[in-house]
C-alpha cells in the first residue's frame, strides 16, 4: 500500500465527567464560544480530511451522540483507568491497520494544520509514534518532551518527575498522538498500570517504541495555544477568552470595523463581509451572516441569522431570521424562527415578527406584533398592530397585500386578508377579508353619557363631601 493511500482514522477521548466543572454533563460538552469542545475536535479532524472517527464514551454517551455529526461511533470506557485503557476500548477499530489520530475531546484548539503537518512527518520519519507537541513560555504542569542529538524524541517527562535541566525545556506534550496501528496493536498489552495512579498511560507507548529501536517524531504545532484545554471553570472561561479574542482579530484582519471589543462574543462559523461595523455589547451565534456596511449593535444578539448589506440591527434579538438590504431593526426588536424581512424595511421600538414575511419597503414602527403572516411591500404598520393568530387550538395566517394601511390598535383575527392599498381604521378588529383599496372600520360607535362618572365613580363623590 502506497503511504499516502493508508487509511487514516481518529480516536476522541471523551469519558471524563463534569465534576470538576461542577456539571451533571460530560466535560467534553462544556461550550467555547457556544460550541462544545468535542464538536471543536470533531470539526478540525474533519477539515483534516479525517472523517472516520472513533469517540470514546463514559456513561452518558447519549449526550455525546447528540454533540457531534451522525457518522462518528462509539465505544465505551466503564472505568476511568487512563487514556491508554481508553484506547483499548477501541482496540477492534485498528482491524484494518492504517495510521491512528489519538485526540483528547477537551482541547478544543488542535488545527487540521497541525494535523497534516504531525502526519506528513509520521509518514517521511518512518515513525511508529509522531507526537503533536506545542513550545510554551511557560510549560508548568506538562510532561517534557526530551530529544536526543538527531531530533528523535526519546522520552516524556512529567513535570514532577522532571530534573532542573529538564523543567527548563520549552517543549511539551498536550497529549495528541499519530500511531501506526501496527506498533499500537503489540504496545497496548505491554501497557501497565504500576504507577501512582494505578492508571495504564498512552505516554508510555513512547518508551516502548524506543526501546524496540522504532523511531518516536515530534512535530511542533505553530500555535502554542494548540495545548490548552480544560479540567475546570476557570480554565474553560481562559479557553472562551482566548478563543474570542483570536476570532476579533481575525475578523478585523479581513476589514470588519469593531472600534471597542468590550461585551462582543462572535461564534467561530460567524461570516462577516468587509466594513461591517459591530458595536460592543453584540453576540453573533451559530451560522450568523452578515453583510459589508451593515451595523450590527450596540447590545445585539443573534443566532443562525442573516443581515443583508447596509442594515443596522440595534439593541434587538434575532433568531433563524434574515433581514435584507439597507433595512432597520430595533431598538428592542425582536425576530423570531423564520422571519425574513425584504430590502429597506423599518421595524422600530418593541416590535416582534414571528415566522412571516414581510415586503420592501414596509414600516412597522412601534408596539407592533406580527406573527404567521405574509406582508407586502410598502405597508405601513401603525401603533399597536397585533395578529391575534393563535385561537388556543390552531395557528392561522395573516396576508396583507402591498401598499397597505394598517391603522394603530388594529386587531386582525385570521385566517384573514388585507388587499391591496387596503386601510383599517385605528381601533378596528378585523375578522372578514378586506379587499383592495377599501377601507375596514369595526370600532364600536362612540356614545356620550353626561354627567356618569359624577354619579357612577366613588371618590368623585368623596371629593365633594
């Protein structure tokens, strides 16, 4: 088999629990940049063209399942006893031989870079192991890496066990692996737990590689932050830090404006196009995309949703929604799962959509609730509009035509359409078809009764006393 058609594989290890994040949930589930760190791993083995991987699961692989893409499989760990007997979980996936990628499903930051660069030197050494190391300035709490003259590592050293010559090595080993299935299927049997900790260790692999005069490579990743990863809150509140202000930088180098960082959380699959401004105290989720020229915030929140070019979306919410060009929402807006707004719509001051449409042009200014509803371009929304669509057994649709008047206080009850350049009156309820160019009253006839409130309000009475 040519090396470059050997099959490629990964393990995740991912059986740890949340205790020492103080969660009920797998610690691997713990979010950065509201993202679980497993899917982090996932998606970079994938981008590394790896995509037939392995999770190594503890006791709520259900949760995991949910976490990562349907192709990934599992295998359980029942007992916690280290990461090499959580490799031997896995043990009947190195079948069919090819090269392994042992991952840990807390260290959200491994590149596909740094992937392919680790594997291109496994297979150009000739290694049985190819660690994926990181250089740090500060490398307190990692295990050493200690080469010999040649570049060969020849051993990993844990920091306790460390001489002062050897703490003083910039080198470390976050715990990412390239194995040869071959050396991996002898090695694992001859682990042993005879340690502290009674625990059998994948870093032990190393010593048995070099002492089978098989060589052991090291590949440094460029970015030292490849080795963090999380055990506790304080360490995952450095990853999300990290992580955000990585994604700011990236975002400024491709010409978006953002003059103050303070407050801005921008997700890692967030598009944004050049001279885009994002104003703090704004969170861009999940596969948000927005548009050159648009402004987004101060205080703006949205998820999986799209800003047309030239919009300002101010101080509001948006959620599976799209908004079109040179269109305006807010302040205190809210678009709900599948509203999509047309080119140079106004929506101003507490305004909600919810899962409509509505066309260019059209000015929804304040107070107004929009819901289930088909609106066409050019409307005007007065204060107080409200779709009553919900009878409290079924949801029906609202269908306004272009060019129409909606009067302030309007109630429209549906299944009910407005038509064409149609106007209601201020104050009217709407349960019958309006046609075009009509204009609906349904308010009560005002009536005038002197003198009631005198006779009928008792402190008016009072106060005459």
């Amino acid at each position: 088999m040519e090396q470059q058609d050997r099959r490629r594989f990964a393990v995740i290890l991912a059986a740890g629990d949340g205790k020492r994040m103080g969660s009920d949930r797998p610690k691997v589930l713990c979010e950065v940049l509201f993202k679980p760190m497993l899917r982090w791993v996932e998606d970079a083995c994938r981008a590394a063209g790896i995509d037939e991987l392995y999770i190594i699961a503890g006791d709520q692989q259900d949760l995991l399942e949910q976490a990562v893409s349907p192709g990934c499989r599992f295998f359980r760990q029942p007992e916690r006893r280290g990461t090499g007997h959580a490799v031997m979980m896995a043990s009947e996936a190195f079948a069919q031989g090819g090269d392994l990628l042992v991952l840990n499903g807390d260290a959200p930051f491994v590149s596909p870079q740094a992937i392919n660069a680790a594997y291109a030197e496994h297979l150009s050494q000739g290694c049985a192991v190819t660690l994926m190391t990181a250089k740090l300035e500060d490398p307190s709490g990692y295990g050493r890496i200690l080469r010999g003259e040649d570049g060969r590592v020849l051993a990993i050293v844990e920091q306790k066990d460390a001489t002062p010559e050897q703490l003083q090595i910039k080198e470390v080993n976050p715990g990412a692996y390239w194995f040869r299935t071959e050396f991996l299927r002898d090695a694992l049997p001859r682990l042993t737990c005879q340690n502290a900790q009674g625990e059998y260790y994948l870093t032990d692999t190393v010593g048995l590689a070099s002492a089978d005069g098989l060589r052991v490579g090291g590949c440094a990743a460029p970015d030292p932050d490849t080795a963090l990863g999380a055990n506790d809150r304080r360490a995952l509140q450095q990853l999300n830090e990290c992580a955000r202000r990585r994604i700011i930088q990236q975002h400024l180098d491709n010409g978006v404006d953002i003059p103050f960082s303070d407050g801005i959380v921008i997700g890692p699959e967030v598009e944004i196009a050049h001279d885009a401004v994002i104003l703090p105290g704004t969170i861009l989720r999940g596969k948000t995309r927005i548009g050159a020229h648009a402004v987004i915030g101060p205080n703006s929140y949205l998820v999986d949703s799209q800003v047309g070019e030239g919009s300002h979306i101010n101080a509001s919410y948006l959620t599976d929604s799209t908004v079109g060009r040179g269109s305006s929402v807010g302040p205190f807006s809210q678009l709900r799962p599948n509203s999509h707004l047309g080119d140079g719509v106004k929506l101003g001051d507490f305004v909600e959509i919810k899962n409509s449409t509505v066309g260019d042009k059209t000015s929804v200014a304040h107070l107004t609730y929009i819901g289930d509803s088909d609106v066409g371009a050019y409307c005007n929304f007065g204060c107080g509009v409200v779709t009553a669509n919900y009878d409290g057994n079924q949801k029906y649709r609202t269908t306004i035509g272009d060019r129409a008047f909606i009067g302030c206080n309007t109630n429209l009850v549906p299944p009910v359409t407005v038509g064409e350049g149609a106007y209601t009156a201020a104050g009217t309820t709407i349960d019958e078809d309006v046609p075009a160019g009509a204009l609906a009253i349904g308010r009560v006839h005002q009536q005038i009764k002197e003198g009631w409130s005198d006779e009928k309000i008792a402190f008016k009475k009072d106060a005459k006393k």
